[in-house]
C-alpha cells in the first residue's frame, strides 16, 4: 500500500531544479536525497503485512482458545484511514493563486508597455548634452523654478526638499 501512494505523487526534479537560486543549491541537494531515501524506504515496505502462523501460536501457547480469541479479534479489526481534508482548500487555494497570477501577468504586460512607450519617448528626445534650459524645462515642466511665487533662491517650497 505504501509504495502505491508514494508512485501516485510524482515530483518532476529536473523543473525543480530550474528554479532553485544558485546559493540554495546545497540545500535542494540534501532535500532531494532526504526524499530519495525516503522513497526507497517506503519502497521495501511490502504491500501486504506478512500473515501471522495461528497453528504455531496454538502449539506455543497453553491456554486453550486465546489464539483463537486474538485471531478472532485481529480479523475484526479495522483501521480507519484519515478522512482528506486538506485537498479541496489545497485546489480551492490553487485556483485562487491562478486567478492572481493571471491579474498580476495582465497588469505586468501593461506596466511593461507603459515603460516601454517612456524609453522610447526618452531615446527620442534630444540628449541632455545638447539640451537649452528651455528645452529642458518643457520636456520637465515640474523642475521649473517658480520665481514669482518663491523670489528667493532656492525658487521651490524649502519643506518639498
């Protein structure tokens, strides 16, 4: 039973690999080889416990019928297996993150061409080197010294600085 639980959950290293950063290296290594032992361990557990000799216990022991009585008793035991409670939030939560990471792919793609459409207009315009004052101050009007408002120097409101 142990080894057809553990075959059903595959972990596809090599992906996983792909995105462990380089100085967590060491630490993907021993997590991967914990899990290989673990796995090889589990696999030499046999899918069916041994079965237990009745005929040699009814020999060794000498009161009459309790072999008998513990067979009966192991025979009418029953394990339960643990309900799964964890895989429907597990995929509840999945699809939300999905749903998330889809918006967050959206709003990147724009913010990319947002950006891409100011470098553009940045590589357009005339380099700073050949740039008048004038120039300067309509490409950037908020770098403007307003004089009138503030007539001494430095021309802005000393608290913005």
């Amino acid at each position: 039973m142990a080894t057809r639980r553990v075959g059903a959950k595959v972990i596809d290293w090599a992906a996983f690999a792909e995105r462990v950063p380089a100085n967590q290296k060491s630490q993907f290594g021993a997590l991967k080889s914990k899990a290989d032992a673990l796995k090889a361990k589990l696999g030499a557990v046999p899918e069916q416990p041994p079965a237990i000799n009745w005929d040699a216990y009814r020999k060794v022991v000498p009161v009459a019928g309790l072999v008998d009585k513990f067979q009966k008793e192991l025979g009418a035991l029953k394990v339960p297996f643990p309900k799964d409670t964890a895989t429907a939030s597990v995929n509840e939560s999945e699809k939300e993150m999905d749903e998330r990471v889809k918006k967050f792919s959206v709003e990147s793609n724009q913010r990319i061409k947002e950006y891409e459409a100011k470098i553009a207009e940045l590589n357009a315009m005339v380099p700073f080197e050949e740039m008048t004052v004038d120039e300067y101050l309509e490409i950037f009007p908020q770098n403007k010294l307003d004089k009138k408002k503030y007539p001494y120097w430095p021309h802005v409101d000393i608290r913005a600085l």
